[in-house]
C-alpha cells in the first residue's frame, strides 16, 4: 500500500460534531469524514442506518460516522469500545453503552436478564443482521475489516423497530472486489499485570468470475491473559480452571454476485462464526481499595464468583437488490442467527445457558432518482425468535417472539434548500413465554399480542451551502414481559417503554473545520426500571434532555484538532416506587473530550486524545454508596508506514486512571488499566 499523504488523510479523518443537549457533557471524539483544506474536495458522507442510503446532511437524527481509518490501528476492538468516542455515549457495567442516560443493557441487568424477558435498548447491527443481546456483551461485533460505523443517537424505532428506543450502531463490513486485495495483521496488548494478550488477523479477496462474482474472508482472533487481578481465599486457583485467560476467532465470508447477463441483479450471500472462550467479565470485589487493585478474590465459602464463557454464534444472510427503474429499487433480505450463550460460574459450580435462533425476513422498496423530489424506503418486516433458557436447576423455559411490521419513510424537497421528513411503523408482536422457576410449584405462561404506531416527522433546511438545521419529532419503543420477583418469588408482568423524542441540530462546515451541534428533549413513559436489584417496575413518567458539540479543526496543513462537549440531565418526574426527583442510572452529566492528530511526514504521524466522564448513580434509587466517580482517561497513538507495511503504536488509560463504571453493594465493574499496544499490519 502505498504511502498517504496527509492531504488526501484528512479527507477521511474528518470529524463530525454532533451536539447533543442531555445533562452530560461530552467532550468525546465523534467521527465522520472530515473537512480538508479549502484545496480539498470535501467527500460526502454517506449513513444506511436509516434504511436506506443518505448523505449525512439530509438526516434529521444525530448521528455520527466513525470511518476505518479512524480505528483501524486496533486501539478499539469492538463496536462499543469505538462509539464512547461520541458525546453522551458511555461505558456501563455489563459490556454495553449508555447513550443520552439510557443504558443499552435494557431494565435488567446480568443473570436476572436471564429470567426477565427484558430487551435491549441500543440495537446493534451488522450488515442488516441485528445481534443478539443476552444481559452480557458476550459477543461483542469485533472491527477487524469493518468498513464503517454508524452511531444513532436517541429513537431508532421507526425503522429498526424494538430494542432501539436509546440509539443504534450499524456498522457495515468491507464489500468483496473484482482486483485482488489482501492484508495481514500481527499484535499484542501487554497490561499493568503484566499480562499479555495476542491478535492475529488476515483478509482476502478478489474475483471468482472477472467483474461478476467475487468473495472476501475476513478473519481475526485474540487470545491471552487479560488485565484483571485474581486472588483466592482458600484454594480456589490452585486446581480450579484458568480464569483470566480468553480467547476468540471471528470468521466472516461475503460473496457479491452481479451477473452480466442481468446488470439490474445485485446479490450478496454472508456466513459469519463467532466463538468466544473464558474470561469476559470485568468486575472486582477488592472494596477495601476502593476497587484500585482491580482485583476480584474468589471464595467458595463466601459465594463470591468468576464466570467463565463457551459461546458461539453463526449467521447467513442474503441481500437481494434489484433495479426495477432508473429511480427505484427493490431490496430483499434474509437473515438467520443462531446465539448459543453459556457460562460457568466458579468455584460456586452453575452452568447458565441461552440458545437463540433469529429468522428474519424484509423487504423494501426504495425510491431514489436525480429526477424527482420524492425519496424514501418502504418495507415489510418479518420476524421470529425462539430463545430457550436454563439457568442451573433454577429456571428454565422457552420463549418465542414473533414481530411483524410494516414501515415507511420518506423526504420530500419542498425547495432546492428545504425538505420534509415522515414516517411511520405500524408493528405487531406476539409474546409466547414459560416461566418455570423451581421455587415455586407452579408454572407461568406469557400469551400476549401487542400492536404499536411510532410516527416521525421532521425538517432540514439549508441555511446556506455550509450551514444546514434540522429538527424532528419521533416515537421510541420497548416491549414489556413478564418475570420472577427475586424478593418474593411470585411471578409478575411489566409494561411496554416509550419515548417522544424532540431533536434539533445544526451542521456547519468551514474552510478547515466542522461544527455540529444537537439539542434533544426525551419525554418517557412507562420506562422500566431495575428496582432495588429484584424487580422490572414501570416508571410513570421521566425524561432526559441535553446538548452536544462535537468538532474539528486544520490548525495547519500538518495538525488537526478535534473536542466535543456533552451536557445532560435526567430526571423521574412521576411513579409509585419513591424516586420521584431522582436522576436515571448510568447518565452523567458530562463528558468532554479533547485532542490532535500531528502529520509529521508522509510516513509518520502520532496524536493524544483526554476524555472526561461526570459521575452518575448505579441505581435508580440514587444509593450515595454507589455512586461512581468522574474520571479522566488519556490515550495516545503513533504510526509509522514503511511501503506496504503499517506499524501502530498506542497507549490506552496513560495515567493509569482508575475507573468505576457501576458499583453494586460488594462489587463494582471497573475499566482497563494502562495498557501497551502494537499492531503490524501489511497490505498487498
């Protein structure tokens, strides 16, 4: 691979801001393509997560796009990891995100996630295959050979249905080409403990029939001893099992078939496997030192555990497009995943497992076309998913969701400089639950149908060519089930979540800088809270309302800055459980985040980047012990390019910082201590 100079770099290593008013602030690095010089042609920047392919400018959600060259040296290896790079977009305590206050885990939380039929609030998709969630980022999506990644922020409900009442990431792999192209990557990570971890990763691909068919395999694996500290009280590791070490391959397969015989026929075919072994959790009980030692002790005794994984997920999908005219389109998919999710608890022995088949079927008409002012998706939706649970001799049961749905969005150029957004989905999904819990003599049986119409509307208006507002007004969704008081054992039933969600943002470009700016206002009703570590409660009435800077800077042809500012605040206003006035769990006020990007050569460039987290409550009771504290992480990267080889350099958490996601009454999730790490990447 040829060097890049950083001219042509900075068209890709541009930053959009997206700012966005919810009482946390942000300063965190939020990404898309950015400006370059006034010499440079600035690119479009282009999103599929609304269902069909936009320029960023003509969206009316907060989104920012996060592009390979921003995370391909390795520092993030998973989707999660690159999105709290964007304003309001958090870590939480069980391996997901928060975004605008609203933890991605959904009400529940770990194992009673398990048993409580809750749903995940941040959907993550990859390729239109939407990933499944089982109160753990068991499986997180890895990064390797990823395009691009898309984070939403607030109510993607319109078009990606349930579990996207908080946001969404969409990240989109790279496509199978008609020229060979391949690459190779080589790393490690090495931990304050010493402890090192190794990465191997390769990708292939090219034509199997010259400019018709062609395939890309991408793989990539991890395996090591990770950055948490284990001690026994007795002599739980001297015979037990390994318990830091983990290890994960992650296997993808694409196949793009474009036959010449029929040039309106685009079909794609993709196979993945995931397998994920050992260690995943990131959760230390050494309260004592106030959680610094990062260290977890293991008692039998004391019932105090490890969780080690064996999961494994596999997928085929198939896209099928077809241009029935010159301005419309005709898009087919089909996916199914199978998400088989188990762990052992040790040296207290209890297997956990989680079986998941997902089908789905969608098809949509797309309506695009230079000629007219009329653009938009329209789509049928189909869906089933049979989970089945064991949770030790405890509980167990099947659970079967069908969904089906019919959507539609559209916008309409008023004027040259004006365009109208609406949509709407209109879904149904049936709800058929066994709750079998071994405490009780008697079984419980869900049977429920549910409709529900989530509606959007909204506007974007060119102010002038760099200047662009827009505005929009749309409904979110969550579905309620039923489940088993941890208190009390009895069996019980919870109410679906909803949001109206109030957005305003505006875009501004300058010569060697870009400014976006959003305001949001997020009513909820019914919002399901994880109450005194039991039970799912509805909460009557809260909401959350903030704002977000997010930006870029070419303070030379050579350096480039980039910060972002988030503010927010939450609030319950109104339930029957005593916390009126309290703040949501895991929504901070603020987060800032401030950095460069020096050029020095061609060939080499090095950069730093300081993020702040606020503090916030673990809980919705607002327990003063669980409150975690505001941090400050500083990262720091280098690369040097030698013809066709890419060598990177980082640093995660430099000063060592010592950081508390969640604290629960004996136990907290913790973050990663300083780390050291170095990837060597070679293209062909």
């Amino acid at each position: 691979m040829n060097p890049v100079k950083p001219s042509t770099r900075r068209k890709y290593l541009n930053w959009r801001i997206a700012v966005i008013l919810g009482h946390a602030g942000t300063l965190a690095p939020a990404v898309a393509l950015a400006e370059s010089p006034a010499d440079m042609e600035q690119p479009v920047v282009t999103v599929v997560g609304e269902k069909i392919t936009k320029n960023i400018n003509d969206t009316s959600s907060a989104v920012s796009v996060i592009t390979a060259d921003q995370f391909e040296n390795g520092r993030e290896t998973s989707a999660n990891d690159l999105a709290t790079r964007i304003p309001n977009v958090v870590s939480g305590g069980f391996g997901a995100i928060s975004i605008r206050g609203i933890s991605g885990t959904g009400a529940a939380l770990g194992g009673y996630a398990f048993y409580s039929g809750s749903r995940a609030r941040i959907s993550t998709i990859v390729d239109g295959v939407t990933q499944s969630w089982s109160g753990y980022s068991f499986t997180p999506s890895k990064l390797w050979d990823v395009k691009q990644v898309e984070v939403l922020r607030g109510p993607q409900s319109t078009t990606q249905g349930t579990n996207a009442i908080g946001g969404a990431l969409v990240l989109s792999t790279n496509e199978p080409t008609y020229m060979w192209e391949s690459a190779v990557r080589l790393g490690m990570e090495r931990y304050k403990n010493d402890n090192v971890r190794n990465n191997v990763a390769v990708m292939v691909s090219g034509p199997l029939i010259d400019d018709e068919l062609a395939f890309r395999l991408a793989l990539d694996g991890r395996k090591g001893e990770g950055w948490m500290n284990y001690k026994q009280a007795g002599s739980e590791l001297d015979n037990g099992p390994d318990v830091d070490d983990a290890k994960n391959v992650n296997a993808r397969m694409k196949f793009l078939w474009e036959p010449a015989a029929l040039p309106e026929l685009k079909a794609k075919l993709m196979l993945t496997r995931q397998v994920y072994e050992g260690e995943y959790l990131n959760w230390a009980n050494d309260s004592e030192t106030g959680y610094t030692s990062h260290t977890m002790t293991l008692s039998q005794a004391g019932r105090k555990n490890i969780r080690l994984q064996d999961s494994d997920v596999e997928s085929v999908a198939a896209d099928i497009d077809y241009a029935l005219t010159s301005g419309l389109t005709n898009a087919f998919h089909f996916s199914y995943l199978v998400t088989d999710v188990e762990f052992e608890q040790y040296p207290n022995s209890m297997v956990v497992t989680s079986d998941k088949d997902h089908m789905v079927f969608e098809n949509r008409l797309l309506f695009q076309s230079d000629d007219s002012a009329f653009s938009g998706v329209t789509g049928l939706f189909w869906s089933k998913e049979k989970t089945n649970l064991q949770v030790g001799t405890a509980f167990g049961g099947p659970n079967e969701i069908t969904t089906s749905a019919l959507y539609s969005e559209g916008t309409y150029a008023v004027r040259s400089d004006l365009k109208l957004i609406g949509g709407m989905r209109f879904e149904n999904e049936k709800i058929k639950r066994s709750l079998d819990f071994s405490w009780r003599d008697d079984d419980y049986a869900q049977d429920t149908s549910k409709d529900i119409f989530l509606p959007k509307a909204g506007i974007v208006y060119d102010l002038n060519d760099d200047m662009v507002l827009s505005a929009s007004v749309r409904k979110g969704y969550n579905a309620g089930s039923a489940s088993v008081n941890w208190d009390t054992f009895a069996y019980y039933t919870y109410d679906q979540e909803t949001v109206i969600a109030y957005e305003a943002g505006l875009k501004t470009s300058f010569d060697d800088a870009e400014l976006t700016t959003s305001l949001f206002y997020n009513d909820y009703s019914g919002y399901q809270a994880f109450v005194q570590s039991a039970y799912i409660d509805n909460i009557e009435d809260s909401h959350t309302y903030g704002v977000e800077l997010e930006g870029s800077l070419w303070a030379t042809s050579a350096l480039q800055l980039h910060g972002s500012v988030g503010l927010m605040r939450s609030k319950v206003d109104k339930d029957d459980v005593s916390t009126a006035g309290n703040e949501l769990p895991n929504a901070p006020h603020s987060n800032l985040s401030a950095g460069f990007t020096h050029y020095v050569t061609d060939n080499f460039s090095f950069g730093s980047d300081v993020v702040y987290v606020g503090s916030s409550y673990s809980d919705l009771e607002n327990t003063a012990d669980l409150k975690v504290d505001d941090y400050v992480t500083v990262n720091a990267q280098i690369r040097y390019i030698m013809g066709d080889l890419t060598i990177d350099g980082y640093v995660t958490n430099l000063t060592d910082e010592d950081i508390i996601y969640m604290k629960q009454s004996t136990r907290a999730s913790v973050g990663q201590t300083r780390t050291f790490g170095l990837n060597l990447t070679y293209r062909m």
